[in-house]
C-alpha cells in the first residue's frame, strides 16, 4: 500500500506526511518541552529530516505509518500519530508488530487531540489492516501518554531496558 489513506474526526485531519510538513515538523522536534520523552533532546534539522523521510517510506513498505496531524478548524500542525516497526532491539520483541506512537506539539497538549488522534489511527488499524495486536512504549514519568494509552485500549505487559532507561511496554489486541 503505497496510497496514504486521509482520516478526519471531529476536530483533526490526518494526511500524508509531505515536504510541506517539514518546517512544523521540525520546530516540534526542536521543542524541549516535546523532546523531553521522545529523543530525550531537541531533534536537529537534519534528523527531521530523516524522519520525514522515514515516515512515508513506512507506508509504501509496511502498508501503515505516521501521519500529519493538523487541526482541522485552522489548520495548525497538531503533530503526529500513526504506526511504526522500528526493530528496536526490545525484549520483549516488537518486530512485526505495529508500534503505535504519538507526538504532538506543546501548544495542543492537555486538549483531548492525542486520545482522539489516537482512537482515529487504531480505529484504522483495525478496520483496514489484518493486525489484530499493536504496542507503544513509554517512559514511566510520562503520566499523560499513559492515560492515552489507556483510554485507547493499551495495557501494561512489560518493562524493559530503552535509552539507558526504563521504558513500559503496552499492547492492544482486538477480537476476532
């Protein structure tokens, strides 16, 4: 699936991720505020960049991916939210599992758009893909994430080791 579908809820619009995401993207990456549990440092330009690139090649590979998260009454970028398959090195493993993630910027945050964002991207998941399993990692200080993960379906099944630290590792499995 090279096509990246388009999804909408009440207040977001998910797109494909495009060149013209690059600027937004990049001074999200660039916040500390954002980066305190993602990368654990503001992101360069050109890991950005990178980034960009990796996440719409996830979609021509894997059949699913991130997308570009913007509010859809001004258009602002939200930030993004979608699936990965990173061969992290976990143990547990998660390859071959789709790795839900979402990192959004610090104007939006508190406001409800990640659990939303969220329940958009696995509602698609499930619906337009044969996975029945998808896991996130978390850092334990990351309270909000958590919840998200929580309200989204997501449940404790281990810890481990990530980035010199601690990191929670949640699943979702859906029926059928």
């Amino acid at each position: 699936m090279s096509e990246v579908p388009s999804l909408e809820t009440d207040r977001l619009l998910f797109q494909a991720p495009r060149r013209e995401d690059f600027e937004d993207f990049a001074a999200m990456r660039a916040d500390p505020i954002v980066a305190r549990y993602t990368s654990g440092k503001p992101e360069s330009a050109n890991a950005t960049w990178g980034r960009l690139l990796h996440y719409r090649g996830l979609w021509g590979i894997m059949g699913f991916g991130f997308w570009m998260v913007r509010e859809k009454q001004t258009g602002r970028f939200v930030g993004t939210i979608g699936f990965n398959e990173a061969h992290r090195g976990l143990t547990p493993s998660m390859d071959g599992i789709p790795e839900a993630g979402w990192v959004l910027a610090s104007w939006c945050h508190g406001k409800g758009f990640a659990t939303e964002g969220v329940k958009a991207a696995c509602a698609w998941l499930d619906t337009q893909t044969p996975y029945r399993r998808s896991v996130c990692i978390i850092a334990p200080a990351n309270k909000p994430s958590i919840r998200i993960a929580e309200k989204n379906g997501f449940s404790l099944f281990a810890t481990t080791q990530y980035l010199n630290g601690e990191t929670l590792m949640f699943e979702r499995k859906v029926s059928g």
